[in-house]
C-alpha cells in the first residue's frame, strides 16, 4: 500500500512545534507527531500556569540574555520578534497585557488558552495532531522523509525537529531523540541541564525557605569573577534560587565560589560606618535596630530584610539578636556587613534535569543556516526551540 505523503511533519506538539504548525503562510497537508497523549504540557506549566508567552522592550536588548549564542541568532530573532509574537496572539483572538516587569501574559492568566489557541491554529491550517505517537526513526530518500513511529508509519517532503531538551523529562522531553539525530550524522553539542539553582557546602538558610530578595547581587568566582547578575533571590530549603541564581548557573561549575550580595544599595563600610553611629549608646536590640536601618522605608511591604534572616545574620556573625545594640564589638559589625554583601560560598554541585528549566547543548549551530533553521546537510529538514544548542535567561 502507497504511503500518503504530507507537504510537512512536525515532531512534538511544544511550544516550538505548536508554533511551528500555526505559523505555516498558508493551508498544507500537515502532521504533528506527539509521543504524550496532550499537547503543550511544558506550555501548561510556564509562568506558574499563567504562560508568560514573550517579554516587552525591544528585540534587541534580547540579545545579551542568550549567553554567548545571542549574535549567532540575531537574524533569526529579528526576523520574528517579540512585536510578532504579540500581534499573532492578538490576530488568533488571545488579548495579552504586558506586566510592569515586562513579562507579557493573556489577560486570561491562563496558559490553556494558549495551548487551545495554538492546537486550533494548526488544524485551521490543515495540520493534525496524533498523540500517543513516538518517532524512533527517520531515513531520508528520493527527498521524501520517513518517520516511523511504533504503530505507523509517516512520510513527508518537509520536516520539522521539536522535540525539545532533556528538561522536565515527565513532559515528553527526555532527550531520547537526540540520538536519532546523531545516527543522521548531525552534530549534537553535549547536553546539561541550565536554569538551576546552585547548591552550596554548608549551606546556612534551611529554615528560611521562601525568603527572597528583589535585588540581589550574585557573582560566580574562580581566580576572578566569572560572571555576575543583580536580580531576584530564593532561598530554599537546600540551595539558593531565583533568577539571580538561575541564568548565572550556565556560567557555574562545582568547586567555583557564589558571592551573594543582598544589599547591594550600600557598601560594606558605609553599612559599618553608619551602623557603627547606630549603635552608640542605643538601648535597642541589635535585631531590632538592624531590622529598621535594613527597611528605613516603611510603604514597602514586605520587608526587604525579613527579621528572620537578619537574625540569622546575627547568629552567623557570633552575636545574639536580643543583645543591647550598643554592646555589639565593631569585629562583629564587619562581619554583619561582610555576610550581607559578599556571603562567600564554595558551590558543590548544580541542580539536575529534575530542577532545569531548560538544556545547554542540542543540535549545534553550525548544522543549520541560521536564517531559516533549515538543516545545511538535508534539505528540507528544519529545527525549532530547545532541540537547537540555545539557551536563554529566565
């Protein structure tokens, strides 16, 4: 029996593959091949639920939030920026707003309606969906591609790669495919996890988990500093997080210093110097007047330096939180400062794919023609989203 032989197949109903099928120019005979039995399960997920779907500003201050890959894929961005990705939203009947952040979400709060958007874009242009259906094979002849699944069997003239990373493995993307494409001769940059937090030896804050801090300064060391980040910071029960954290971890390797800084509007002997003045004579707890020197502004809610973290700032630095202000030694304020602004920490390990938001590695630049995604060694065969070697910030 002949094969019905599709204009285009695309593996993995992601986000990539989603977009990939809804963004076709016109009607094709088309196919989206899904290993799970739901589409877009990491799209369900993102932004809490909520799907922050793209970022405000212009594309070009994009660009440095890519690593070191963010000139390689410059056209690519260009091509199809942030603006676009608003206007098809708004085209296809999803109104979006963009928060003071300039994270860009539905007005609906509520990733489903991207998802149910996309699915319904790619059957308008003639494209089905068939869950439940794996790749485990490609060949390539007379210019017609074969995909073969466990139950069938699929053939088209043009191909499409979203098959994703190695992150959440329980969504679909395990990396498994990664080793089909090796088997065609394209080269895969090795793959790790990205986006995780960063475990440190002796970590101090196990009973503080969910403090954050809006500003922090975060800097990786060797000899020298590697690469630093002023954003949001988590603290964990075992390990410190947020996106501070996050998008310096690609920089990070076990046995590199952190240096966590989470005040970095003073510096350590200004802190010394006005807190020293402070203290003279003052009846005042030391957690106590810590505490208002730290949260002088009064309209923010909530505190930028929780009492529990100074506290536990005070036990580090050898004193007692419930001591008179006025008998604390000036070793003990340096300290105090010290581990405010530049809390040194030696990094044990990094976060797994069990933690990774996204991969490092995938199917190497070099492979494609960065202006179209387009295989350089097979015609016709294309790669989206995260089963390409890029990896953004959060």
């Amino acid at each position: 029996m002949k094969h019905m032989i599709y204009d285009l197949i695309i593996i993995g109903a992601g986000a990539a593959g989603l977009f990939a099928g809804a963004s076709v120019p016109s009607a094709v005979n088309g196919l989206i091949l899904e290993k799970k039995a739901a589409p877009g399960r990491k799209l369900l997920m993102s932004g809490g639920g909520q799907c922050n779907l793209t970022h405000g500003g212009s594309i070009k201050d994009f660009i440095s939030h890519y690593g070191q890959k963010g000139n390689k894929i410059r056209s690519v961005l260009y091509q199809f920026n942030n603006d676009a990705v608003k206007a098809f939203f708004e085209r296809e009947g999803v109104p979006l707003f963009e928060r003071e952040d300039g994270k860009v979400f539905p007005k609906s709060l509520e990733a489903k309606t991207v998802v149910d958007t996309l699915v319904k874009s790619c059957k308008d242009k003639g494209i089905n969906i068939i869950y439940n259906s794996e790749a485990v094979e490609i060949s390539i002849k007379s210019s017609i591609y074969t995909v073969r699944c466990e139950a069938a069997t699929y053939q088209a003239k043009k191909l499409v790669i979203a098959t994703g990373g190695s992150s959440y493995p329980t969504t679909g993307s395990d990396g498994s495919f990664f080793s089909i494409l090796a088997n065609l001769g394209i080269e895969i940059e090795e793959l790790k996890p990205a986006l995780v937090p960063i475990y440190v030896r002796d970590y101090p804050y196990r009973d503080l988990a969910g403090i954050a801090f809006p500003h922090a300064k975060i800097s990786v060391h060797d000899k020298k500093v590697i690469a630093e980040n002023t954003d949001a910071l988590l603290l964990t029960h075992d390990c410190f997080s947020g996106p501070a954290v996050l998008n310096l971890s690609r920089y990070a390797v076990a046995g590199n210093d952190l240096c966590i800084n989470c005040f970095p509007s003073k510096s350590a002997d200004l802190m010394v110097k006005e807190l020293t003045k402070l203290l003279q004579g003052n009846q005042k707890q030391l957690l106590t007047l810590l505490y208002e020197y730290f949260n002088e502004d009064s309209t923010k809610s909530p505190a930028e330096m929780p009492k529990r973290f100074l506290e536990a700032i005070c036990l580090r630095a050898g004193a007692n939180p419930a001591q008179k202000s006025s008998q604390t030694s000036g070793t003990v304020l340096k300290k105090i400062a010290e581990l405010l602004t530049c809390d040194r920490h030696s990094i044990s390990r990094l976060g797994g794919y069990e933690t990774a938001m996204v991969t490092c590695g995938g199917v190497a630049l070099d492979e494609v023609n960065i202006k179209t995604l387009e295989s350089k060694k097979y015609p016709n065969l294309y790669f989206a989203g995260e089963s390409l070697d890029v990896d953004g910030d959060t």
